[in-house]
C-alpha cells in the first residue's frame, strides 16, 4: 500500500464528517428559505446551532455505519461500487434517525429536515469521493501514487495486463519490467530494485507457473516487502462464484457460470423489455431517416435480414442455438459470400474465427455512414425486446464462424448476445479476437446491474468518437 493511498483513506474520515454536517447545514438553510416557508410555514422554534448539536452525534454514527460497509477499506473499488455502498450505507444511517424522528420526535420536529439531510448527504458524500478520485488520478501525472510493477509470464495474459498498465495510466501502474521466467539472476534483479525502491509490486501473469516459482516469487515479496499478485488459474478464480454442497457426507463445490442465473435473469429480461421500448421510442425519428435514405441511396432491401440466395440471416445466440437476426442493410445485396472468396485476402482477422474486411467495398455510401455511428444497429431493439438478444452482451456471430470456434470460446454464448457489451467500449473492431473473448467472458463471470448500467453509459461516449468503428 503507496503511504499516498493511505493518507487518502485517513482523509476520507474527515472529509466524510464535514460532508455530512455540511449537507446538515444545508438542509437547515433549506427549511427556512423563503420558498419552502411559503409553502410551508415553519411552526417550530429550532437554532442552528441546536440542529448541528444533534447532527454531529448523528454524523458519527454515520461513519461507523461507513466503517462497517467497507467505505474506508485500503484498496480501491470501482467508482459504482463506492457509490452503491454510499447509498446503502446512508440510507441504513438514516433509517435509525428516521425511526427516532418520526416515532419519538425528540431529536427535532421537522420531518423535512430529515429527509433533505440524507439526500444531500448522500449527494455531498458522493461528490467529496468523486473529487478524491480526481485528486488521485492527477497526481498519478507525477507518479505519485503510481504502483511500480514488474510482469513476470510469456503469453497473452501477460501481454494484455502490460499494454493495458501502458495505455490507462488511471490504473496506477507502471511497468518498470517484463520478464518472460523467473531465474536466479531474476531474483537478484528484482530484489536489487526492491531495496533501491524502484519496485513496489510483482505480477506473476503465468498461471501455469509452478508451485515452486510462485513459493519463490511469495517468498521474495515477504522478504523485501513488496506486493506480489498472480493471474488466477480456471478453477481457482472461480472460487468467489463457487456453492459449496454435500452429498452423503463429501463436499462437494460447484462452480456457477455466471451470475446471471436465477434472478439476475429475472431482473435483465425487466431490464431489457423496459430499455429497449424507450430505446425504440427515441430512436425512432433515426430509424425512421436511416430507413429513407437506404432506399434513396442503393436498390435493395432497408433490411439485411437475408443472405445471398434469399437465405435468412442468422446470429448464433444463447446456449448455441441460432436465431433470426436482422439490421439496417448497409451493403449492396447479394454480395454476403465475397467476405469468404474475393475479399479474402482484405481480411484483416486472419488466424481467428471472424471475418473482417477494411474499408470494404461491398459497403454503400449510407452504409458507411450508418456504421461509422452504428445506427444500422438500431433494429437490434426489437430483437431485445422479443428476447433474442440483450442490451449488454457478447456480439453474436455467425454460424460458420461459430463453427471455427475452439472450446474455451463457447462460453460466450452462456448467456444472450446483447448490442453493446465489453468489448465495444474497450476498442470495437480493434480488438483481437481472443481479447475480445477474454473481455466478455469477464462480462459473463462478473455480471451486475452496475457494470450493464456502467456499459450503457459508456457506449454513446465510444461511438460519437467512432473508437474502433468497422
């Protein structure tokens, strides 16, 4: 832990305190302003300073709550999370005030001051923490804070944990070295760096590094007193998704696919049949447009709901099987089967499974136009709202290049494909095939309301900007 971290945490309490006591004061100023008076006449004899003496007790209670829902914990979380917590946690505090307020009123006798007290509170809390974040990450600029790491391991995992640490430097780690195995002379090397402090932090990203590499490399962290992580293996990094059951008396673990079972299906399905009827409503008028000029711009259908020789289009979706699929036709007609024969030497995925042609032209003027803002897309809602696909998911693909699939890529398919999902907003047609795999069985194995509300957000940001656009 960087002492910069740490004297972030400690100054989370005080920042915490003032927060609530301000939001206090707030609410205070509030009640007797002139267009909540007017409203409703005040009718109680309360000062200042009386509210704050019973505020500040409460606001320590409101810590401790904090404390105990992991606000004030040494390592970072995501900004939903955090904020999440700050809800829950405040509303619980609260709840404690409210039964006293409204059952007793010895605290005080206006409701109202209450009720703004926790929503201002929560507001400022969330604010003060979003400008601590802030704080941290300008000051990662001058590597304060910044994690000095080194990656052991050869293979992608490696290289994919090394070019993410180089390209976001929000992350706060720098890579000082890359090592491809863990020699004698490599210990010496990192222990020399770890006394000279030019190290905080080993990774080891091979999990097919033996029991005695790892022991070492834990061995040397302890002794040196730097951090050491390690890239999970299958089984291992399943655990946090593990049930445990017994049978005649032997434990037995099973390993859950995602967490999207049970009720968090039940809750995307909501989720989705709501999002895409507002979706459909407000994209509509484009639609509506993008339909128009497809049939001024090219003969043809407004859409590719068909392939060559009048074959229906088809999306491989959950569980493998495969459904109708359709989008606004971005292409001349009848030109599908020229990705596999004369474009073939254009593809720009050779070694992988998909097909993807570069300034294809198979593709019309409106075509290119549409898919450089992904409005050809936006048929996909009623797909969702059928339940064929997802709002957030993994892209289906098609059947013959689900068919080039290696086993480990068939977890994709656990659940339904959905229009945006992990991989569009980390780099779209950019991304290799097998990371884009890695990122969305992430997706599947990590699910929750959040990161599908986070995705969400974030999808507008990376099209207006045309990250990756195929």
């Amino acid at each position: 832990m960087k002492r910069s971290e740490l004297a972030f945490t400690l100054a989370l309490v005080p920042l915490d305190l003032l927060s609530i006591l301000a939001a206090a004061g707030a609410a205070f100023a509030l009640r007797f302003h002139p267009y909540f008076t007017a409203m409703r006449p005040v009718i109680f004899n309360l000062q200042l300073s009386s509210f704050l003496a019973v505020a500040l007790p409460v606001a320590i209670l409101w810590l401790l709550v904090f404390a105990f829902a992991g606000l004030y914990k040494t390592h970072r979380v995501r900004i939903a999370v955090e904020l999440s917590r700050i809800l829950l946690a405040s509303s619980t505090a609260m709840a404690l005030v409210f039964a006293v307020t409204f059952f007793s009123r010895t605290l005080f006798d206006s409701r109202f001051l209450a009720l703004a007290s926790w929503l201002l509170a929560i507001v400022f809390v969330a604010i003060a923490r979003l400008m601590v974040r802030g704080l941290q990450r300008s000051l990662l600029r001058f590597n304060i804070g910044t994690h000095r790491v080194a990656v052991i391991g050869k293979n992608p995992t490696a290289d994919a944990l090394v070019q993410e640490f180089n390209q976001n430097h929000r992350l706060g780690f720098r890579v000082v070295g890359r090592h491809e195995t863990v020699t004698a002379a490599l210990e010496k090397r990192l222990t020399d760096m770890a006394r000279n402090d030019q190290l905080d932090e080993i990774i080891l990203a091979d999990p097919e590094a033996s029991r005695k590499t790892r022991l070492a490399l834990l061995s040397l962290s302890d002794a040196e007193h730097i951090g050491f992580l390690y890239t999970a293996d299958l089984l291992s990094a399943a655990v946090g998704r593990a049930l445990n059951h017994t049978y005649a008396g032997v434990p037995i673990i099973e390993v859950q696919k995602t967490p999207l079972d049970g009720w968090g299906a039940i809750y995307k399905r909501l989720f989705d049949v709501a999002g895409s009827l507002m979706l459909i409503i407000l994209s509509s008028p484009i639609m509506l447009a993008a339909a128009i000029a497809i049939k001024l711009d090219s003969k043809g259908p407004i859409l590719f709901s068909t392939v060559d020789k009048n074959m229906p289009s088809m999306r491989i979706g959950q569980h493998g099987k495969p459904f109708r699929y359709f989008k606004f036709r971005s292409m001349r007609p009848g030109t599908h089967a020229m990705r596999y024969h004369e474009l073939a030497d254009q593809d720009t995925r050779k070694g992988s499974p998909l097909v993807k042609i570069k300034n294809d032209p198979r593709v019309t003027r409106v075509g290119r136009f549409m898919r450089m803002f992904s409005i050809d897309e936006l048929p996909e809602f009623f797909l969702v709202l059928a339940g064929r696909m997802s709002l957030v998911g993994p892209r289906p693909h098609l059947p013959e290049e689900v068919e080039h699939y290696r086993p480990e890529h068939r977890k994709v398919h656990t659940i339904k494909p959905g229009i945006t999902g992990m991989a569009q907003i980390s780099g779209r047609a950019e991304l290799a095939f097998e990371e884009e795999v890695r990122l969305d069985t992430y997706y599947i194995e990590h699910w929750s309301p959040w990161l599908d509300l986070y995705i969400l957000l974030k999808t507008p940001l990376v099209v207006l900007f045309r990250k990756g656009a195929s």
